[in-house]
C-alpha cells in the first residue's frame, strides 16, 4: 500500500529548458515509485516551458519564480513549498529508468545514517560511459579538487560494472541528488550565494560534518546530457567553479588545515591559468583571476562570518575523519604519474 512507502518528491529546476522538459520529463512520470510527486521550479524562464508543462502535464505541480537566483538559490525557494520525506533534486536534462527511485529509498531506510545519496550517472551521449557531473559518486582530494569513481579531471570511464558496489562517497552529484528532507533543512540547505557550481559538494560536506553519510546507490541509473545551462569551456562556468570551490574550502576547513589547504589551491590554480594561456585559452586564465579577486572580497567583507546558510557544530571534522576523502594530490597523479582511472589511484595501504 501506499501508506509503506516514504514520500518522494522529484524537484526539477528548470531555466529555458523546454525542449530538455518534453524529452525527459516524460520519463521522470513513467516512475514506477507508488508514492512519488514530480515538480517542475522555473526560474523565471523566457521560453515556454511553464505554459508546456501545465498544457501536457497537469498532473506535475509547477513553482513559479520571478526571478532567476540560481541553482542553489532556485531549489532553495522551491523546495519551502514542497512537502516530502525525501527531495530528489534532478536537473532538467536528465533521463531515468523507470525503477530508478526503489533502489535509492531502499538503501537510505535501511540505513538512517545516510542524509544523501545518487544514482550511477551515465553520459546521455554515450551510454556505455559515465558522465561527468557525478559519475558513480563523487570524492576529493587532500587539496579541494572534485573527482568521481568514473571520471577524473576530463577523463571519462567506460562503465563495464566496477563500480556497481553501493558505497559511501564524499558528494553525491546535483544532476540527480536524493536528500532527506528534514537534514537538507538542518543543514540549511544549498548556499544561495554559491549560485551554481559546487554547492552540492559543500552540501555533503556539511551534511557529513553533521555525522551523516552520503552514498551512491549504482543499482539506481539515470542518463545525463550534461551542461545543459552553462556548457564546459563557458567563461562563467570556470569562474563559478574556482570561486565558490575556494568559498567551499574556506568554510569547512578551520585553523592550519584552512591556511596550507587554500594557499596550496592558490598556487595550482595559478599554474592552471598559466597552463590555459600557454594553450591559447586568455578566457579561462582571466576567469581564474576573477574567481581569486571574488573570493578576497567575500573574505574581507566579512560575508564568511555569516555562515551562508545555517551554522553548524563547531569544531568541524577534520578531512581525515570524512568518507570520500583521497588523501593525495589528484594533480600529481593525473598530470605527472598519467593515472586516469578512479580504480588505478594509489590509496594508503593499497
């Protein structure tokens, strides 16, 4: 009966996405899950999307917003006037298979220390390759930088089953993120001044700093176009990425850790910018600068005293009592030993 099963509701935040919407959002409603409710948040798009899903799909509750405020900004809004035991926060240019909610629900009751978890993440493109924004679960390294099991750096696997065991990961990716309602609130939820880019990683983190776990469930599969707002190479997009990746660090880390962590960072991503001049790419190495300039006039301004979102325990976890943590540097191993496989990076004890 329905009364055995959680809620669920699966939030899609949408922006000029109508052309994604009539090729997934099918897909979303043929969900086998008994107790499921789908909505659609627009962010104040220009297109037709709103009128489109309203005219072919009455049963999907649509969030209006007048103004665009974002990914983490857009999903906060929504999700105030959405009432479930579970959020599923999937991006509008996602297919799913029609089981795909089961596994995940199932997993996360039977283990309450999971507050977040996803699905395997494949390439829409390529089926038989993950995808990048997620892959099957997303680590870290000693230093900040983000990578899956299935994609390091640009470098994406073939999906032929290595890691189809469910298992606890440092981030559990946006595209397509399940979260208990109640600890998304306790955590205070996506910080709305990340915009986009990385604030489901510092969402897990927060959520682990808390005591929880977050998890990929690969029994779960869903498809990914990916870059469907803001495509890679995108100027915006790799200033949003080094910013809010050195705001990230900068609020969960503490003390000494937080001074040789970010100075670190300071001097790879300078590397980095000279990396993209020398390859003929100005854009990047200058939106690495305004990344660098953003995050110094948030620190000086004081805005990281606010906390972004609501306070949590104090003193933090360190790094090394985190799940998902590497404990090298992902560069060295990438651009020095050529390691390009999650399964190939050395680990301690391995």
């Amino acid at each position: 009966m329905v009364q055995q099963y959680p809620k669920v509701a699966v939030v899609i935040l949408n922006w000029n996405g109508r052309d994604y919407l009539e090729r997934f959002l099918p897909t979303v409603c043929a969900t086998d899950y008994p107790h499921l409710d789908v909505y659609v948040v627009d962010n104040a798009s220009a297109d037709d999307s709103v009128g489109f899903v309203r005219r072919n799909f009455p049963h999907v509750s649509v969030i209006e917003h007048s103004v665009n405020n974002g990914f983490a900004g857009g999903y906060n809004d929504g999700l105030r006037e959405v009432e479930a035991d579970y959020y599923v926060l999937l991006n509008q240019d996602v297919a799913v298979e029609k089981d795909w909610i089961g596994p995940i629900i199932a997993l996360m009751e039977d283990r309450p220390e999971i507050a977040a978890c996803q699905p395997k993440i494949l390439s829409h493109a390529q089926p038989e390759y993950f995808e990048y924004a997620g892959a099957a679960g997303g680590w870290i390294d000693r230093w900040g930088y983000p990578f899956c099991r299935g994609r390091i750096f640009d470098t994406l696997e073939k999906d032929e089953g290595q890691y189809d065991l469910a298992r606890p990961v440092f981030w559990a990716s946006g595209a397509a993120l399940f979260v208990r309602a109640k600890l998304y609130r306790q955590a205070g939820g996506l910080d709305p001044f990340f915009f986009a880019h990385m604030e489901e990683i510092d969402l897990c983190w927060r959520l682990q700093r808390l005591g929880y776990q977050v998890w990929c469930c690969p029994q779960s599969v869903v498809y990914h176009v990916g870059g469907g707002s803001l495509p890679r190479g995108n100027a915006r997009k790799t200033f949003l990425n080094y910013r809010n990746n050195l705001l990230m660090l900068h609020k969960n880390l503490r003390g000494m850790e937080r001074f040789y962590t970010l100075l670190i960072r300071f001097m790879l991503d300078g590397i980095a910018g000279m990396k993209s001049l020398v390859e003929g790419r100005p854009r990047d190495l200058l939106a690495i600068l305004k990344s660098h300039g953003a995050y110094y006039r948030w620190w000086l301004s004081g805005d990281w005293k606010k906390g972004m979102g609501k306070p949590i325990p104090t003193p933090p976890l360190r790094s090394g009592r985190l799940q998902g943590v590497y404990p090298h540097s992902l560069v060295w191993q990438y651009f020095v030993r050529k390691t390009r496989k999650f399964s190939d990076l050395e680990f301690p004890g391995k």
